[in-house]
C-alpha cells in the first residue's frame, strides 16, 4: 500500500517542493482548498481533500471518514474500509494567522484539529506543522522511507505546544487575561530572540514574546546582542522612567536604580542622574523618556553604559553612537499602565498587578510643612527600588540609594553613604514604615524629611522621635515591597 500525505496550509512557504519530493517517491498527495490549487499549479497530482470528505466551507476539513484515515491504527483497516477509505501516514499543515490578524474569522478550527489527530497517533503518522521541518522531514524519508519514531514523537509534541499556545492568544484575546485571574492561566508566548545566557553564563535562556511588542520584541539598532540581565534591568529603567511626565533620565543597575534625574531635556537629565552616582552607572543601563537626540549624546560623552533605550532615537543620535559599537541602543516606547507580573516558583507561578500608586492623602504626621515636590521624587523612585529601600534626593535628583537590604536602617545607611554631603538639607523615601533608628540616622546625616507609609505598632515612637528631632515625618498610607 502506497503512503499519503495531507496539505493544509495557509503559509506556503516550501509546500511545492516538499509535496513534489514525497510524490517522486511515490506518495500520493492530497491537499485542501488553495493548498490544492498551489499544488496543481506546480504540476503536482493532487486528490483535492474536498472531494475526498465531500464538504465545504468551514467544515471543508471536519468530516469523520478524513479524521478516521489520520486516527486509524493499524487494526483498524476494516474499519477504513468500510468508510471507502485509507490511512493517511504523514499531516502538513500550519494555521490561520490569529496571532498577527485576530478575528472571528482567523481562529482556525480544522487546522488544529488535523494536527492534533495526527498528533496523537505519532505512533505511525508524521505531523509537521512549521514549514522550516520541511527540509529534515523530506531528508529522512528520502534515506530510510518514513520517519523516525523519535522524529514522529518530537513533532508531535511541537504539535501541541504550537495548538497550545494558539488557543492561548484566541483566550487572551477573548479577556481571559491574567489581569482577571481565570481558573486556568493560558500564556501564548513565543519564542523569540535567542540570548547568550541567563545572569551567569552556566545557565540557558531565551526570552518569549506576548504578541504585544514592548521591550521583549524591541528592535536593537546596534551593538552586542542582548543578555538576560540587559533586559531585566532595561525593563526596571523603562518602568521608572515612565513613570515621570517631565524629561527624565534613569540608570539602572543589577536590577535598582543607581540615578535618577530629572531636567528641561533629555540631555540635562542625563546630567542630574549620572551625577546622581557616578561611580555606579558604568557599565549600566539608562533610559530616557524623551527621544534620544545629538545633544544627549554628546552629554553621555565616554561615559561607558552596556544599553541605552529611548522611545525614540534620532538620525543624527544614530550616527554619533556608531562611535561605540559594543553599545546595544533601543528604540522602545513606554510599557502599558495596567499590566501584570509573573515569577516562577517551585511547582507553580504567582501572578500579580503592576504595582501602581492609588490615590492617597498624605499626613504630615510630625515636623514643619515639607517641600511635597522633592518628597513626590523620592516616593515615585523608591517603589522601583529592592525592598527594603530608601531613597535620599532633592526635587530633581536622587541623591543616594540603598536598597535589596534585610533592615531598614542599613538601606538608609547605603543611601547616605552615597548621598556624603549632599544629604544636608535632602529629603528621604522608604517603602515600607519605618523604625526611630531610620528617622535618627536620617536626621543625624542633616536629611530634614522623610515620606513613609506608616502603619507600624511603633509609628508612635516613629512621630515622637521626629518631633524631638524638628524632623518632618510624612505618612502616606501606601506600601510599595519589591521583591
């Protein structure tokens, strides 16, 4: 009995001349609708699969005698027979564009079904459903006249990872977002550019893509290919400087910020937030929520920085960074308000909203009226920092930054440390309430306020200690822990 192939494919790319090397061996070909035609037009004897299930349409693939000649087992001859028909032994087919044009109309329903069927019965059938296979599935056949049962196997679970996170996007897309914490969590991620390793060079990577763009499918316009830690702390910049309406500029840092500035440019932010900490942001990640132009360039001079990204980047921008051509630069617009976050844990995923700043009312628990401007700065930095976290700054700079320690106080000591001087006159945020040895260290270094969010048993003692110390204490009534 001669073998047969089924094509199905709405992406032709390769079909004819697969199609046309299983013919020379002697399989007989048959295909549905335009796969048909493509066939025929390349002077191929093909069985339109329309005559062979008599329907058409939407259905054009969902009939049972074609579905049974996939499924079929080898005891099951008498059966097909009875039906008018015979096994199909290898399955080629790839599925309407959902992912690129969602619709009603671009959820394919045979498609997936074909593939499954075949899928499951990897035991004697070849289901190949990316066209890149094409190629290695002719080459085995041509040497040893089938597949393999490893080959058929490792196809077949292709198979159901590409059906699984097809059915994913259509869920996605239909709200079952994770946002909306559905009783089974369906992620249509693909695979997208390879990357170097994970944070150390013994672990592998890849970085998958949503279908929504954002940093993860940014195109880099020049330099070294990215590395996992490039993006994790790309993605902390973006998220921070996004955070700013005015000109802002952010260096991030194994995963906090080491600067922040603010200015009336792109290229007098930079100047504030490599100011900031000038010893840290070698080597760093820095984002602008401005496009990236000459002038900032020229403001960044020699400094060395391992990724740049900016929503935009102009011309004139790209021609003076060619100069630094290990330098990754991106071009990458501001992440969506109301996203989510994942992170693997032993035998599962925790699933949470963005952190987001709620509309609360601050109390100036102790101390004079405070200059609200320059808290406002150091509470929007410190929630991108590692917790437990505090920040020291004035209205446009962060001035010192601790953070990622086990107790407050210490977090403050790292923030003065780097603030020196600068902290006389300053203003502090911490992300969580604090303890009076926080306020005591902050005071003694000449900060004069600090925003927190209260709610500790001792925020009594907190208030009594700033009020001993004419230190003004701001309650805010939010937390913002970053693990």
């Amino acid at each position: 009995m001669g073998k047969r192939a089924l094509f199905s494919v709405y992406d032709k790319t390769g079909v004819v001349e697969f199609a046309r090397g299983l013919h020379e061996l002697g399989w007989e070909l048959l295909a549905s609708g335009g796969t048909a035609a493509a066939l025929a037009a390349a002077v191929l004897p093909v069985r339109p699969a329309s005559n062979y299930e008599g329907l058409g349409g939407r259905v054009k693939t969902l009939h049972a005698p074609l579905h049974a000649s996939i499924l079929a087992r080898p005891e099951d001859a008498a059966e097909l027979a009875a039906l008018g028909t015979t096994q199909i032994d290898l399955v080629a087919v790839n599925l309407y564009p959902f992912r690129e044009r969602p619709d009603v109309e671009t959820i394919d329903i045979g498609g997936p079904s074909l593939l499954r069927g075949a899928a499951k019965n990897h035991a004697r059938v070849t289901a190949v459903c990316d066209p890149a296979d094409y190629p290695a599935v002719l080459a085995e056949i041509r040497a040893q006249g089938d597949t393999s049962p490893e080959t058929r196997r490792a196809l077949a679970r292709k198979v159901f990872a590409h059906t699984g996170g097809y059915d994913a996007a259509i869920a996605g897309w239909l709200g079952a977002s994770p946002l909306a914490f559905p009783e089974e969590l369906a992620l249509g991620w693909r695979r997208g550019a390879a990357l170097r390793y994970g944070e150390n060079p013994h672990q592998k990577a890849s970085v998958y893509l949503d279908g929504n763009g954002g940093l993860a499918a940014a195109q880099t316009l020049q330099g070294l290919p990215l590395s996992y830690n490039n993006l994790c702390d790309a993605d902390a910049a973006l998220e921070l400087v996004s955070a700013f309406s005015e000109p802002a500029c952010v260096a991030v840092k194994h995963g906090g910020p080491c600067g922040v500035g603010l200015g009336r440019d792109a290229a007098e932010a930079y100047a504030r937030c490599q100011a900031a900490d000038p010893i840290s942001i070698f080597g760093g990640v820095v984002a602008w929520n401005r496009p990236l132009d000459a002038a900032t360039v020229r403001a960044v001079g020699k400094q060395h920085l391992d990724v740049v990204l900016a929503p935009e980047v102009t011309e004139e921008a790209r021609t003076a960074l060619k100069r630094k051509k290990n330098l990754r630069v991106l071009e990458v617009g501001a992440p969506p308000g109301r996203d989510y976050r994942i992170r693997r844990i032993s035998g599962g995923v925790l699933v949470q909203e963005k952190d987001f700043e709620p509309e609360a009312e601050w109390r100036v628990a102790a101390g004079q009226e405070p200059d609200r401007a320059a808290l406002r700065f150091a509470w929007a930095v410190c929630r991108f920092v590692p917790s437990n976290a505090v920040v020291v700054s004035d209205t446009q700079q962060t001035l010192g930054v601790g953070g990622g320690q086990p107790n407050r106080v210490g977090a403050a000591r790292i923030a003065l440390g780097a603030a020196g001087d600068r902290a006389r006159g300053a203003v502090a945020a911490t992300d969580g309430f604090c303890f009076p040895d926080t306020v005591e260290a902050l005071a003694e270094a000449g900060v004069v306020a600090l925003v927190e969010p209260g709610g500790s048993v001792q925020d009594s003692e907190v208030i009594a200690t700033a009020e001993r110390l004419g230190f003004t204490l701001v309650l805010t009534g939010v937390r913002h822990f970053r693990h």
